[in-house]
C-alpha cells in the first residue's frame, strides 16, 4: 500500500502549519468585522428584516477543513494496469504484496568467486612466507623481519604483498558477510513463489529467457519485511481462494486492495494481513479454551478407570501439540514449555 511519501501531488491533507494559519485567519477576520460593525454610526433607524436575515459569512477554517478531507478521499491508489506490461508492471506486482519480492541469490555465483578469491589469498599467504623465510638470517639479526619501518624503507619485497593481501582479503571479506546475511533469509513460501510463477506464465510480462528466474526455485529468496505469516493465516487465505466466494473475499479486503488489482481482480486477490491475523488468533483462542476445559470436564464429570483417565490426558496432549504446530510458528522448546505446564 501506498505511504503518504508516496501520494500524488495536490491530493495530500491539510497540514498542521496550514491549519493553524487558517484559524488566525479566520479570528482575524471576525475582530475585523465586530469592529466595523462597532464603529459604524448610529442612523437612529430599527434594523429592517434584511439587516436581520444577513447571511452569516462563511467560516473560513470550516472551508479549509472541508477541502482537505475532499482532497484525502481523492488520493489515487496505483493499480498494476498503471504501469506498462514487461519489468514496469512486475516490479509494480512486488511491490504490492510483500510475500511476491521474490528475487535470485545466486548462490552458486557467491561461492565461485569466493573459491577464486580464497585460492588467490592462498597464493599470496605463500609468496608472503617464501619472502619470510628467504629473509631470515640464524645467525644475524634478521632485521627486515624485525622491524616494518626498516623493511618498508629498503625496498623490500613484502610491502606489495601485503598490500595485494588487504585488497583480496577485503573484497573476500565483503562477499562472505554478504553471503551469511543472505543465507539467513527465508526461502519463499509454495504459495507465494506459484502466484509469482503462475502471473509471470499467464501475463508474459517477461520475454524469455529473461524470465527463468523464476523457474530457479532453489535459489529463490524472498525479500521480506515485517513478520511473516502464520501457519494458520496461508491456511485461510488458501481456503478463501478455493471457496471463491466474491462476498466472503470482500470481508478480508481493503476498499484500496479492491482498487489495487483493477481488471485483474478476479485472479489477484489481496487480502487484508490485519483481519486474517484476528480470525486466527480467535481461531487459536478458541482452540485453546477447548483444550483446557474439555478434556477437564470429561474427567471430572464421566467416570473412568485411571488407565482410561491417562488415555484421555495423553490423547489430548497429543492433539494439543499437533494443533499447536499447525497453527503457530512455535519453536521446539516453546512446545516443550506448553506441554510441561
């Protein structure tokens, strides 16, 4: 969805320093009609009935106020179609769903510059230990071994392969810290990487061969920002989808999602993050009630022998667990914890 920093030119609200300068005006304007309606001299004559129907001038921060709210409700919300079919109308599709930022991270590219560049380190830590050893003196001083400043000062052979070590070793560095931060990114979801397959196949945004990034699914990234869905929200949006239930689907869009998708709404569907994640959680709520009061109540009100009694105990957890990890994204000794207590 579009930000405010991101709005249309002449379509923003009223601003804070706008609105105070409106009433100013407007209180300045009112001292500046009581005070020549005081100063006008007395005629002596009863104010006729249309001295008493005068109009009432209209209130100048009320106008201003109303225009801004015209002005917010004529916000424009981008559709896909207002970009150009090819690399226009794709960026413009993930920009719109964060699930879809879905790009290539050349893993395979990574690792073979980083094998080139650690060979090339290897090389150069060799050179550096020939020079070293061809400069030691056992029974002399072995001065350029034992002071930089001497050794940097007397042409020595060292000096550019050390240099050639910071530059390589530098880059090296770089392109490791980089790949680390990258593998920790998730993969994409089935979900999100078929709806990236299934546009690019239908639409053609792309000419081919350029568009085979998307067949890379093993090198797939997806660019996240903010928490990733649960379990249970794809879940729903998966069942939304196959109910294909025009109403229902409204129920879990914003009017601007509605907007977003223009002539393609009845194959892109963007649903609201923030409903989807109140029905789960009072899905999950729910769920968790019944887990705690049901099976209490079947041992405290039907009698039963205690191997029948540990059954039920048992059973229930079970269900519990299973439940809670289809639900949730919860880490192993987070169930761990549910299950103890």
């Amino acid at each position: 969805m579009s930000d405010a920093s991101s709005a249309p030119r002449g379509s923003t609200s009223v601003d804070l320093p706008d609105l105070e300068k409106a009433i100013s005006i407007s209180r300045i304007s009112q001292q500046a009609s009581s005070s020549s309606s005081s100063s006008q001299p007395a005629t002596g004559e009863d104010d006729g009935p249309d001295n008493q129907t005068k109009a009432k001038p209209p209130d100048l921060l009320e106008t201003v106020v109303y225009n801004g709210k015209e002005r917010y409700n004529s916000i424009k919300i981008e559709k896909l179609d207002d970009y150009r079919v090819g690399y226009s109308r794709l960026a413009a599709l993930q920009e719109s769903d964060r699930g879809l930022f879905i790009l290539r991270r050349f893993g395979w590219v990574r690792k073979r510059i980083l094998l080139h560049l650690q060979d090339q380190l290897a090389q150069l830590e060799e050179q550096l230990l020939e020079i070293d050893e061809s400069e030691y003196e056992p029974q002399g001083h072995s001065v350029r071994l034992k002071s930089r400043r001497y050794d940097e000062h007397s042409n020595s052979k060292r000096t550019p392969v050390i240099a050639k070590l910071q530059e390589i070793l530098k880059e090296y560095d770089d392109i490791l810290l980089r790949e680390h931060t990258i593998r920790t990114w998730p993969r994409p979801t089935d979900r999100a990487h078929r709806s990236l397959f299934n546009w690019m196949f239908n639409r053609a945004e792309l000419a081919e061969p350029e568009d085979d990034f998307v067949n890379r699914k093993e090198d797939l990234v997806a660019v996240t920002t903010g928490p990733e869905d649960g379990p249970l929200d794809a879940q729903l949006e998966r069942l939304l989808n196959r109910i294909n239930s025009k109403r229902l689907r409204t129920w879990f869009q914003d009017p601007e999602q509605r907007d977003k998708a223009g002539p393609h709404a009845d194959v892109l569907h963007y649903y609201s993050k923030g409903r989807l994640a109140k029905l789960a959680t009072a899905i999950i709520t729910m769920f968790a009630m019944v887990m705690i009061l049901f099976p209490v109540s079947i041992l405290y009100l039907v009698p039963m022998r205690n191997w029948k009694r540990l059954a039920t105990i048992l059973a229930f957890t079970l269900v519990s667990t299973s439940m809670i990890n289809f639900m949730t994204r919860a880490k192993r000794h987070e169930v761990w914890s549910v299950n103890a207590a």
